[in-house]
C-alpha cells in the first residue's frame, strides 16, 4: 500500500492508506446505529411496487433497497450553519471537504455533565475530535438521556483555537434541552443576524471512535455526499501519521 507524504506548516508528515480507521457508525435496522431526539430507527426496505421487488430472498431479480433516515438524529452526520438560518444553506453550499490533521482528545468525565475549558487541550489542529466515552455509544438511544455538552466557554476555546472542523461523540454540542438557544452551535459559526462569520466551518456529531485508537495528531478525510440539506450522514477517516 502507498506511503503518502504532506506538509504542514512546513512540517512533513507521512500516513499509510492501510492504516485508515473509519469513525462513522454503521446504519442498519438492527438497532446498532446510535439516534436521538426521539425518533424511531432508521428504516432500510426492499423496493416494492407493481411487477418489481427488490429482495432476492424473496424471489426478487436484484436487491434493492430504500432508506427512511434523519440525518440530525441517525448516526454520525455533518452539519453546516444552514442548521440554524432561516435562508437555505446546504452543506455543499459551504463545504466541499476536508483532508488534513487533525487532533484526538478524550474527555473523561460523568455522562451528563457540561464539557469546560479545562478539560479540552491547550492547542489543536484544524481539526477536533472530542471523545466522551472510550466505550463507546453504538446502538444507544440518546433521547431523554440529557447528554453531555460544550459549555459556551469551551465553545469560545475551541473557536479560539481556530477549530474550523469540530468533532464529538454526542448527539449535539448544546444541552439535549435549552429551550432553542443553541448557544454553542451559535458560537462555532460566529452567528451573527442569521450570517455566519465562520461560514465554511463543520459540526460532526456521533462519531465513533474505536478504543484502539490513541489520542494524538492524525491525518483526516472527511467528505460528504452532495445532497442538497444542512446535514449530511458522513463516514470520517483517521490516518496515524509520522513527522519528518
């Protein structure tokens, strides 16, 4: 497998394609793919219509399937400020994708309570990839649950960092209820009269980190497919790289 080479403000890196490791939850019927905001499972179904099914266990020519989902509340999806305007801004609108590092941190704290300042690091890559529970929350409903959340400050923190690309384990940044204030997401896009000042930047949420994964710097692949909504279910990848 090859061995690719880049550079960062003028350090050299190297990653390994075999070494990738996909950070998107599986979406599937069989309850393992995390959802909230009290919605039922995704939905994946044979085609049926007139003279057509699309189930060869059942008789069918081919397989072929229709998906019921909600991007915001199944499984791991990016999201851009068109989360929040009342204009239309899709995420391929603003984003067309991001390759470069990134940096893991993992947070251990109680589920429930509020991510602070102190608990995220000093510095970051472009961008952050923030891990609550090293077990993980594959298959777990969200809903009701009252998830863990960016406090405004560490919001302000990693906005400082100059984070264009936020990452978490969670289901949102914000409070599960804050009566629609959506102070953090508001901070990361600098939300101003319904413009974002960071207007390019992204919000990925449920991702999955395996445990195997250390925390530390890692090259990223984070793309999207182009439809035409403010969030978009997304499969990020991490590479371990190697400096000079």
């Amino acid at each position: 497998m090859p061995t690719f080479h880049f550079t960062h403000k003028k350090d050299q890196y190297t990653y390994r394609s075999e070494e990738g490791v996909s950070l998107g939850h599986p979406l599937a019927n069989s309850g393992i793919t995390p959802k909230a905001w009290y919605s039922p499972n995704p939905d994946l179904k044979a085609i049926q219509v007139e003279g057509f099914l699309g189930d060869r266990r059942l008789g069918g020519n081919v397989n072929s399937e229709e998906i019921t989902l909600q991007p915001h509340s199944h499984g791991t999806h990016t999201e851009c400020y068109g989360h929040l305007s009342k204009k239309r801004v899709t995420l391929r609108d603003v984003f067309t994708g991001y390759m470069g590092l990134a940096t893991l941190c993992t947070i251990d704290l109680p589920y429930g309570e509020p991510i602070e300042e102190e608990h995220l690091p000093n510095s970051s890559m472009p961008a952050l990839l923030i891990r609550t529970n090293k077990r993980g929350f594959e298959g777990k409903d969200f809903s009701n649950t009252n998830p863990s959340f960016l406090s405004p400050k560490a919001m302000q923190k990693i906005v400082d960092m100059k984070v264009d690309h936020l990452m978490i384990d969670l289901p949102s940044v914000d409070p599960e209820r804050d009566g629609g204030a959506l102070e953090a997401h508001k901070i990361f896009w600098d939300i101003h009269e319904e413009e974002s000042r960071r207007p390019s930047c992204t919000i990925t949420e449920m991702i999955r980190i395996p445990q195997s994964v250390s925390d530390g710097i890692y090259f990223m692949n984070l793309q999207t497919l182009d439809w035409r909504t403010d969030a978009v279910p997304s499969n990020p990848i991490i590479y371990p790289v190697r400096k000079g």
